[in-house]
C-alpha cells in the first residue's frame, strides 16, 4: 500500500487483509475528511472485523454476510467501498473463488492464454469486476448514513492452478490500463517448463504488487495523463484531463493447488 502524499503521516485511509484463502481491500471514502473524521479508521476497523467474522465461520457462501455483520458492529463514524475474495477446495481440478463488491475496488482475473492460442503474450486479462456507482466518481459504499451492503454484487468464479487475482483500491484502477498492469506482472512471470501447458509461476508476487503500486502513483500526479480516471470523467462530460492521486493499495496472489 502506497497512502496519498498528503495522507501518509496517518497511514493513508485504504486497509487490507491477505490470508491464504481470504483477501480483502477497503477503500475509506474521503469526503469524511471535510466534516473533521478521519476516512481511514473505518476501513482499518471495517477490515479487521471482517477477519473475525471469518475466523469464527470460515464456509463458503457467507462472504457479503461478513460484511454486513462487520459494518454492523463497526463504531467508527465513516463509510468504505469493499472488495472480498474468498478461496475453496479444488473440485474437478479447479478451486471455487467467491468475492464480493461494493463500490469501486476491485479485481482482476489474470491467465495464460490456452495452448494453441492466438494470443501470444504470456497473460491475458480474462475478467474484471465492474465498478457500483450512483453516478461518476461517486462509489457505493458502506457505513455510516448508507444502508447495509447488501447491494454488493456476489461471483463465483472457476479458477485453475497458478491463476492470478490482482485486488485493490481504486487508486490503481483510476490510473492504470491492463497493459499497465500486465507490464508489471511480466518480469515476475516464469512460464511453465511444460511446453503444452497454458501456465507459469509468479516469482515475486509483493515485487509484481510495488511495480503496479508505484506506476499508479507516478501516473496519479500526472496532469497530461489520460488516465482510466480522465477518460470516464470525459464520457459524462466532465473536462477533466491527467491521473488521479490517491491512496493505492494492490495484492497479487496466485492460485496454487499445493496449498489447498
């Protein structure tokens, strides 16, 4: 996690959890801070209560509850969008991941293409969350003032062996194309030695995460940058041109079925 420049004395207003078989990001929503609250006590607290909520009933199928019950009993006056992921045992040679979104975190699905494939990059992005927005630049949320998220939109996905999830704030997403991304992750991937297999390893996942983590931050102080920020703000007619300086939190993790 890379805080704001302005926000780094206070560790910044995003929080995470990673475990081996569940991650999570939350994104404190700033505009607490013009009424004197600080955004990021919400989300620190948001996201320990998530852990608990885990810890005492770790089954598939209870991720938004989780959620729920942590915004709930959080105390802390704020709000935060949230992203969760949860893994399961592999079944047919394939592991279930569960996640949860709320706001405009999110994730991306990363694979080697399939044997025989036109594509001949080594990764290819095959799914990315879609963004909750009442409207631009203004995320679903949770928290004070808001309702329970129970608005927050449940997947499932079949992932396989040495699939890649790369989860994290908006701080990324708003500076940063899946070239960007993809860039980071290919010096830190080792194809499969297996010449049919559609694989490969990440050799350094926190390497992978700090190279996307600084790129946006550099991009989010760019004012002639057309960002992915620039370019949805000019969809809805706003004139606005450059990155967007924020808070960037990100997490890479590989799918390994060793470990299930």
């Amino acid at each position: 996690m890379i805080p704001h420049f302005e926000k780094r004395y206070k560790g910044g207003e995003d929080a995470y959890i990673e475990r081996p078989d569940l991650l999570v990001v939350a994104d404190g929503v700033g505009g607490w801070g013009e009424v004197g609250v600080d955004p990021g006590l919400f989300s620190k607290a948001l996201v320990k209560l998530i852990e608990e909520e885990y810890v005492k009933n770790p089954v598939q199928g209870k991720l938004k509850e989780y959620l729920v019950e942590a915004v709930k009993k959080n105390k802390n006056v704020g709000s935060s969008t949230c992203v969760l992921a949860k893994f399961g045992g592999v079944q047919d040679g394939q592991v279930v991941m569960e996640t949860t979104n709320l706001g405009d975190s999110g994730y991306m699905i990363i694979r080697a293409p399939e044997v025989g494939s036109k594509n001949q990059e080594p990764l290819e992005v095959i799914f990315r969350s879609k963004e909750q927005q009442y409207r631009f630049n203004f995320p679903y949320q949770c928290g004070t003032d808001c309702e329970l998220p129970y608005a927050a939109e449940d997947k499932q996905h079949q992932m396989r062996s040495n699939d890649i999830v790369i989860m994290a704030s908006d701080g990324l997403f708003d500076n940063l194309y899946h070239e960007d991304v993809l860039s980071c992750l290919k010096p830190h991937y080792r194809p499969s030695a297996q010449s049919r297999a559609a694989t490969g390893e990440v050799t350094n996942l926190f390497g992978a995460a700090d190279c996307m983590a600084r790129k946006a931050e550099k991009l989010g102080l760019d004012q002639g940058y057309m960002s992915p920020f620039a370019r949805g703000a000019q969809q809805v007619g706003i004139p606005y041109r450059g990155g967007k300086a924020d808070d960037v939190t990100v997490i890479v993790a590989q799918v390994n079925f060793k470990y299930q």
